[in-house]
C-alpha cells in the first residue's frame, strides 16, 4: 500500500503524521492545504480573508480530485468534509481514508498558539466544540479506520495506522 488519504480537524496532526507515513511506505506526501497555497500563491489565510468559505471550499474540491487517486499520502485540511462533494471523492477514492480522531480540548491545547488558522481566529471555546460536534459524523462517514489520537505522539499514530491497515 501507497497511497492513502488522512483527515481529521484542525490540529489533529495530518501534516505531521503523513510526512512520517511517507517516510515509513518509502513513498511521497502530498500536504492539500500546501498544494492549495502553491496554486494560489498565497496563503490560504489570505485567499480566505479575500474571497470567503465558500469560493475557498470550491477550490478545495478541485484541488482535491486532481490528487484523491495518486500514490501519495495525502493529508487534507480540517474542513474537506464539509462539502458533500468532497466526501463523494473520498469515499470512491481508491485510497483508504484514515481519520485521526482528537477530541476538542487536546485539539484546543495543540492549537492555542496557532495565528494561521482562519477559522480559529473567528471562533470561542463553544463555537470551536459546536463545529468539532458537526464535523464529527461527517469524518466518521468517509473513514475507513479510525484512530484515537489524544495521548499518541506522532511516531505512535503511525505505527498504529500501518496496523491497522494490514489488518483490512
């Protein structure tokens, strides 16, 4: 196996998590919210502030089903679950879909110093946990397995996806 596809919210550790996978499959990663910025030529921060969720959104999606099927590891932004679109790609991608679970107060302690979210910065404590409770089912829908990442470091979570892989 060569491929597959990481998601989870914001902070759960994707980015991190995939570039060790990557090193262990001996294969690449593919960062989404990197692929976006490269395209953009600017930070996905600013084209938010700019243009909005919604034309954000829609340029996630293309993005996304140029790389759902590569061999690559690819870790997705936070919010790739929110569009159905999106979870119709996922799911029909040949790719398993890993979600590294991380329930909100660790995903709050990882994020508090963290400037360069744009969600993050318009949201308190309630409307961080209200939005983890919404995006909850819809990362469980497109899962393939599940990963309980709270008290993991990063070498840990992918020992326990390649496990749990091999398992399938």
């Amino acid at each position: 196996m060569r491929q597959l596809v990481l998601v989870g919210f914001m902070g759960a550790g994707k980015t991190t998590v995939g570039a060790q996978l990557a090193t262990k499959m001996n294969t690449y990663q593919r960062d989404l919210d990197q692929l976006i910025e490269q395209r953009l030529g600017e930070t996905i921060a600013s084209y938010f502030d700019r243009v909005g969720e919604h034309q954000f959104r829609q340029f996630e999606t293309q993005i996304l089903q140029e790389y759902a099927d590569q061999s690559a590891i690819l870790s997705t932004g936070g919010g790739i679950v929110m569009q159905t679109i999106n979870r119709q790609i996922l799911k029909q991608s040949s790719a398993p879909v890993v979600y590294l679970r991380t329930q909100p107060e660790e995903l709050l302690h990882r994020l508090k110093d963290d400037l360069d979210r744009p969600l993050l910065k318009q949201m308190d404590h309630a409307a961080f946990i209200k939005l983890w409770q919404y995006r909850e089912p819809l990362y469980q829908e497109v899962a393939d397995v599940t990963i309980e990442t709270d008290q993991l470091t990063p070498t840990q979570i992918v020992s326990e996806i390649i496990n749990q892989l091999e398992m399938r």
